[in-house]
C-alpha cells in the first residue's frame, strides 16, 4: 500500500486579505469564491485535511456565486481537499474542477492552489453532470493564476515520473528552476513531499529546502520537510537503529519498542487497511511458532489515533500472540524514521542493535531468517 499516492479530488479558490506568515494566533481568512454557471446548486462543500479534517460549506450569494472563509490556520495546514455538491434530486457529487473543456494527458488540475496575493475568482460551467451511472460533478474553467500554475507543473511532473516518462533527478532539476523563479510558492513546497526518495542524495533536498523562502519555510508544509531532512540525515548516520517510546496496544503503556537485550528481532510494520499486510499473518504466525523462543517479533502500527480501534479488533481477529504498538505520535510518521514508503515493511534487527530491511513473504529472505537465529 503507497503512502499518500495524490488520489484526492483537491479544488482551492482563495484571495489573501495581506501577506503575514503562518501563526496560528493571526486567524486571517481567506476567502475563496467559486462562480458557477449554467447549474444550480443546494449546497456547496469543503472537506480539508491537513493535521486535522474539518468541513466547512460555502455561503451562495447572488448569481450562484459560493463564498467560503478559510482561517489562517486552515488555508496553510491542509494537503487534501475535496469538494462535494448537494442537489435535492440527485445528493452529494464530489466535484472535480478540471482547465477547460479539454482533456489532457495528466489531469492535473485536481491539485489546486491559489496565490495570496491578489483576489482570486474562479468561474466554472459544468462540463459533466451526474447521473445514476457517474458520482461526480465535473467542472471546466480557464485560470492562469501564479500557484495554480505551479501545483499544476509539479503535479505533472510527479506523474511523468511515476510513469517513467522522466527520471526523478530531471524531475528535481526542474523543480529547482520552479522555486528559482518563485521561492515564495506555498504550492511548490506542498506537493515537494511526493518526491522523496532515498535514491536522491540528501545534499540535493538541502539545496531545495534551501531556496525556499522563510515564510513558506514556516508554514506546516515547510516544517514537514525540514523534519524529513533530520530524519534522513539520523537515519543515514545511524549505524544502530533507532528505537523509540511507543503506546503498546494491550496495555496502553509508554515504552521502548525494543529492549537492547542480545536477542535478534523482527519489527513488522503494518496498517489497518493494507490487505497484503494481512495477507502476510499466516506466514508472521508460522516464524512466531517456529522461533519465538530466539526471535522477539512485534508489530508497529503506522494508523491514525482514529484508527486505533480499528487496528486492536484486527488484533483480535487473527489472534495475534506478539506485542503491537501504536506510533501515531511520531512527528513526521515512523516510516519516514526509517526511510521506509510502504507497509507491509520489515526490519531485521541483530544482538548488536543493528539493522537491515527484510521481506519474510520472499522464500530466500525467510531461509535467511531461520539460518541466522537457528545459528545463533
């Protein structure tokens, strides 16, 4: 299961009332105005998510214009939005706003941000309307706006990479001459963590960092990737694995997740809604079974606090025997602590506290397992 794979529906219309840096005391809104034509609307919707998940509906004002006030705290800190509309006849259709009437070959325009420093008014004419075989709600508009543009190019970029079509070197070459231009892009820095990997050499994503200016340095956003930055660099100069205080499931106590006590241990982690992870038990089951005596096995949940729940009944239904910890108060996640961007993941970690990456699904990675504790 990829992490944050950018399949949200974002739509963002705002005009900015002054430049301020992000302070969550300066509860500033903006306000974004949505110009619908041809198609009349009951209500409007806002679901951002950010740190948090908040809806918030637009007020319509004459001429089916949608005007919603976004705080401060809001407008920096959300990632994802979608946008719904509500018909008496038909219900809830997410809406997706796309440039134009023409279709191009990456659809981008699902990421959506607008500049502060001038109003913004976007006007749209449906170009899809819902019906009983399609649930959503598509939108055609023209904008040139500064961000737009710039969530749009980076948007495109990620997806000429993901598709192979250019290397993730030219795609961070041309991310460097977009913040060169405009250093001051809220958009730029947003998308940024779409293209971490451990294949790009840290020193590159301290230039990058480097080049923004500190008001986008402040924001969320900006904090984010500072953190990925510690993180990368602990990692890489780490030669023992790093262990930190987790909740454990059972007993919600605060602990190490492992103690350096000369025994080799499996870390497995895993997630709530990853199937292949679960798909995997029977095999975690079978090495617990065969060398639980030698091998101190535990599962590190990277789920939400919200999803805690959810992820004790999993423990209940496959009757886990091994001890499972929470890690949601892990600033900028516990993959991220080890470089890691999918579950299920494992580490193999030895008497001497150090550690390497292992797929027990894989028949040699599992031969390897059993050779090294039945040796030990």
């Amino acid at each position: 299961m990829k992490k944050n794979d950018l399949t949200y529906i974002f739509i963002a219309i705002l005009c900015c009332l002054s430049n301020q840096c992000y302070s969550k005391d300066k509860m500033k809104e903006r306000v974004w105005i949505l110009d619908i034509k041809e198609i009349t609307l009951d209500s409007l919707k806002a679901n951002f998510r950010g740190s948090t998940i908040q809806d918030l509906y637009f007020e319509n004002h004459s001429d089916n214009k949608w005007i919603l006030n976004i705080p401060n705290s809001i407008y920096y800190d959300y990632q994802y939005l979608d946008i719904s509309a509500y018909r008496q006849d038909k219900g809830w259709n997410e809406v997706i706003l796309i440039d134009t009437s023409k279709f191009v070959k990456y659809n981008v325009t699902n990421i959506l941000y607008f500049s502060e420093d001038h109003d913004v008014i976007i006007t749209a004419k449906p170009l899809h309307i819902p019906d009983d075989n399609n649930n959503a709600l598509v939108l055609a508009t023209t904008c040139s706006d500064k961000e737009y543009v710039n969530g749009k190019n980076m948007s495109t970029l990620l997806s000429e990479m993901r598709y192979n079509e250019i290397s993730q070197q030219e795609a961070l070459d041309t991310i460097i001459e977009y913040i060169k231009s405009d250093p001051n892009s809220l958009a730029i820095m947003k998308i940024i963590d779409g293209f971490f990997s451990e294949n790009i050499k840290l020193e590159t994503y301290k230039q990058i960092y480097s080049m923004f200016s500190d008001k986008v340095k402040n924001t969320p956003a900006g904090n984010s990737f500072k953190v990925y930055l510690e993180d990368r660099e602990t990692y890489e100069l780490s030669t023992k694995i790093s262990v930190f205080n987790l909740l454990r499931c059972d007993n919600l106590q605060v602990e190490p997740f492992i103690k350096d006590d000369g025994k080799y241990k499996l870390i497995i982690f895993s997630s709530v809604g990853c199937r292949p992870c679960h798909e995997a038990i029977p095999i975690y089951k079978q090495i617990y079974n065969d060398l639980s005596d030698k091998l101190d096995m535990l599962y590190i949940s990277i789920d939400t606090k919200d999803q805690a729940e959810a992820w004790n009944k999993i423990l209940e239904r496959y009757e886990i025997p091994w001890r499972s910890y929470f890690s949601y108060d892990i600033k900028g996640g516990i993959l991220q602590k080890y470089m890691l961007n999918a579950v299920p993941s494992c580490f193999l970690v030895n008497p001497d506290m150090m550690f390497e990456k292992i797929d027990i699904r894989k028949e040699n990675d599992k031969i390897k397992l059993y050779k090294l504790i039945n040796e030990k």
